[in-house]
C-alpha cells in the first residue's frame, strides 16, 4: 500500500483500527539508537549549570585575592593608614561576598 493510499484512507475514516494496528505492527523498527538516559542527563546537567558556575566562582576568588593583596601591598608600602586598611578590607570583602551567589 502506497503512503498516500494510506492517508486518503485515514482522512476518508475507510481503514479500521486494526488494519492500521496490523500496518504499524509490519513497519521495520529501528533500534539502532543507543545510550545512557542518566549519563545525558549528568552531562548535561555539568555542562549547562556546574561548569559556568565554577568559572564564576574561579572569576570571584581571583578577585577577592587580588583585593585584598592590593590592600595590604598598599598599607605595607605606608600609602595608606592602618585603620583605613581595616574598613577598606572589611568593606570590600563584606560586598564582594554578599554578591556571591552560590
């Protein structure tokens, strides 16, 4: 039966149930296609999410570290006072962690 016999068919209500039951029942099944359900989802689940956010997170430490190096670099140096160092460091690290979103 040509394809397009099978759709009048369909459309013109002339086939029964079981006819096309039969017909479907006679197609060639490919089963070809192999893989891990779970391992896809891992994947990903790394790829979209966990990966960005250790980037993000590599991106926030560097920065902190490099804050708080420059800080103490300039007390050490005498540029700036000892107390200004304190509320300069508590203040920077207080903002760069509350913009931390884990």
């Amino acid at each position: 039966m040509e394809l397009q016999e099978i759709k009048n068919k369909i459309i013109n209500n002339q086939i029964s149930q079981e006819e096309i039951i039969k017909l479907l029942d006679s197609l060639p099944v490919n089963r070809t296609r192999k893989g891990n359900l779970m391992k896809n989802l891992i994947k990903g689940y790394v790829d979209t999410y966990t990966v960005p956010n250790m980037l993000k997170l590599a991106l926030e430490t560097c920065l902190i570290f490099s804050v708080v190096v420059g800080i103490v670099i300039l007390s050490y140096k005498g540029i700036i006072d000892p107390a200004i160092t304190a509320v300069l460091i508590a203040f920077l690290l207080g903002f760069l962690f509350g913009k931390i979103r884990l």
